[in-house]
C-alpha cells in the first residue's frame, strides 16, 4: 500500500503532466515573435514569408506599379529569387545579393537584352554586395569576402576569397549590408541580435574596414538595424534607414532616417527610440537628449529598407541629390504600410525639406496584401533608378521620359 507522502506526489505529478504538456515550446533565441503580447490581435501578426521561387516573367504584377507623371517603369530582369542588395559593375553589370538563399546573381546588359547568371553559389546569407576598382565584395552572415576582375569572368568566375572572418553569427538582424564609401572603406552594420535587448558589446553598431578587410573599427552605436546607407554626394556625410522595435504598438515606433555628422555618435537604440521615445524597459535612467536623433520619422514598422542619394541626370532636377528609400512594408501591423519607394528632399543644410517622405512609386501593396516588396535601389549610368524586390525575385528600372525602356531577359 503506498503511503500518503508518495500518494500525494504521485497524484500532484498526474495533475501537473497535462498542464506542462500544454505549454507552447519556447521560442529561439533572437524570433521576432518574443515580446508579442498575449492577446487575439497580436498574435495574428508574424512576418510575412517570401515566396520559395522567383516569380514568372509573365505573373509580374507590372499592372499594379504606379509611378509620377513622365516616369515609366519596366521589368530589368527577373527569375532572380530572394533579389536583395545590388551593386554595379564598371563595365555595366548589376550584381544581386540574396539574404534566404546561397547565390549571387549577375545581370549582364548587351544591347537592351539581358541574360542573369549565377556568379557564386553555396553561400550563407550574401545579402551585401559592393563593387570597386574590378572586384565584387559579399558579405555573408559572419563573413567577408571579394572575387577579383569578377567582370572578365562571369561565365567561368572564381569561388570567393575570405578577407574578413569571425563576426557574429547571430540569426536575428545577422544579415548584413556593404558598400564602399567615400573614403574607399567597406561599411557594413552588425545589428541588434534580438527585437529588443540590451545588446553585447559590438553589437547595433556601424563599422567600416579597408579594401583588403584590414583596420576594422566602430564609427556608430545605437543601430537597430540597418539596410541601407549612402553619402551626400556634396558633403559626404553618412545618412541611413534603422528600424525601429516591435512589440511597443502598432503605430509606435516611427522607422528612421538618420544623418551621421561624425564618428562615435549613438542612436539610441535600444535606449530611445524615433529620437523622443524612451523604451518602456530600457529607458530608465536614460534621456532621449543623450542621443543623436532621426531627420525624418518613416512610418511605424514600415520596414524602410534601400537608402540611396539621385546623382542622374535623367530624372527631373528636383530628384538631383535626394534621397530615395525602398519601404519594404510592415508585417506587425493590422493595417500594413509601406510597400512603396519614397523620395525625400533636403534643403541645402542637409536637413528634410518636409516632416514626411513624398510618395515616389507605390502599388506594392494592395488590399492590405503584397503583390511585391521592394528592397534595395541602384542608380545607373543613364539616370535610371533600379528597384529590387525580393518578393518577385525581380528588379523594376525606373526610367523619365523617352529614356530607353527595352524589356529584359
């Protein structure tokens, strides 16, 4: 017969086993999922996965794109599945990193025809691509890396070189983007590894490294997470997209743009955000004051993604040195928005014209639902503007007037 003391254990166990079994596992380290908050609305929001397969040439959604009067917009290429970042080449080239992937993608232009080949392959989320003085630079979750005279050898290219090794691996914000500044640096962000937290050192920050991926340092803290930067073509300072946290509200925080006028300024993040919000668990003790704030406010989780100044000729002169942004469009908001590509002017200060973005090119989004998302922007040597979308696994070229518009490949 068993005693009372092993009895009651049992029968406590019996009664504790179904309720444990019920419990939801516990999320991985990083989702973006940890912090929604418990209640019906919340959780019919979680981000909004890209189709597996680019999009067939003859399902581009070419009808739904709007643009301003005198612009025209055509499909450069397409069968580019995840199309992310994009660099150009100096004989013409445009090369696509992906983020859900393992390619690199190269849009070779011959006469208005196209052809897309696969220049590498096997990779960890080549997100950043950035091109200089004939080599192709990638950057993956936790590594850098360059194939020389990349141009002189599509057909046949070689695997790439590592020159950087070693960052953080972390799945959440790991992905990376890469340019090449004014100074002839490579920048790339290392973002925040979580919605929101108090980072590890190193963490949230913009850093820059030379040509070969020597003399890495940090010039910026308080980063979220970034997608896109570019310089003023006139005083070569830094301006850049962040997103801002989830989980705060649906319309609270604004994603920003930010201007760096110096090394070592802090952003924020995950401290303040949209430059007068104190973060309702970080925030204690902290002032919005001690922090560099946005030029502009975005939209709350518009996921304002591609930064990049206008330095054509071809788009009317009042696009000349202003900034474009791709909004690749929320997913934890009930009633979406962004989807877009926004054009923002500045006065001669460097400073926004106007407190709002101005519509540029729109129809990404419809009826609360993506028919595209815009991700990454490239301006050409004839003035167009490049538009990546992920979501087609295309790239949109934006032309003005009766600049050539051949469709391609």
């Amino acid at each position: 017969m068993l005693n009372r003391t092993l009895l009651g254990t049992l029968l406590a166990a019996a009664l504790i086993a179904p309720a444990a079994a019920q419990q939801p596992a516990p999320l991985p380290p990083g989702s973006p999922l940890i912090g929604r908050p418990d209640s019906d609305e919340a959780k019919k929001l979680a981000p909004v996965p890209a189709p597996p397969i680019a999009a067939a040439a003859d399902k581009l959604p070419i009808d739904k794109l709007k643009a301003p009067k005198g612009f025209k917009i055509d499909v450069y290429a397409s069968g580019m599945a995840n199309a992310r970042s994009m660099a150009l080449g100096d004989k013409g080239t445009v090369f696509v990193g992906t983020r859900l992937i393992d390619k690199v993608y190269a849009i070779v232009d011959k006469d208005g025809k196209r052809e897309v080949k696969v220049v590498a392959s096997g990779l960890y989320r080549p997100n950043g691509v950035a091109f200089k003085n004939g080599t192709l630079y990638i950057m993956e979750l936790s590594q850098l890396s360059k194939i020389d005279n990349i141009e002189d050898n599509l057909d046949n290219p070689p695997k790439p070189t590592v020159i950087l090794k070693d960052l953080p691996k972390d799945e959440a914000h790991g992905w990376k983007y890469l340019a090449v500044g004014p100074d002839n640096k490579l920048y790339f962000q290392i973002g925040q590894p979580c919605n929101n937290c108090i980072p590890p050192s190193g963490y949230g920050t913009m850093r820059r490294v030379n040509l070969d991926g020597s003399g890495m340092e940090t010039i910026a803290l308080g980063i979220r997470m970034t997608m896109g930067f570019d310089w003023h073509p006139v005083s070569k300072e830094m301006y850049f997209t962040d997103n801002g946290r989830d989980w705060m509200s649906e319309d609270l925080p604004n994603d920003e743009l930010n201007r760096m006028t110096k090394v070592g300024q802090h952003f924020g993040s995950p401290y303040c955000y949209q430059g007068n919000i104190p973060d309702q668990e970080f925030g204690w003790g902290r002032k919005c004051e001690e922090f560099t704030p946005p030029i502009m406010l975005m939209g709350p989780h518009s996921a304002s993604l591609g930064l990049k100044f206008y330095t054509g000729n071809a788009f009317p002169a009042a696009y000349r040195n202003q900034i474009i942004v791709a909004r690749h469009g929320s997913w934890n908001k009930s009633n979406k928005i962004g989807g877009d590509v926004v054009l923002v002017k500045l006065k001669q200060d460097g400073n926004p014209v106007a407190t709002q973005p101005e519509p540029f090119i729109t129809g990404f989004l419809e009826n609360n639902t993506y028919v595209g998302r815009p991700n990454a922007l490239l301006v050409m040597k004839d003035g167009s503007l490049l538009i990546s979308d992920d979501w087609n696994g295309a790239v949109w070229r934006v032309s003005y007037g009766n600049a050539r518009t051949a469709q391609g490949r």
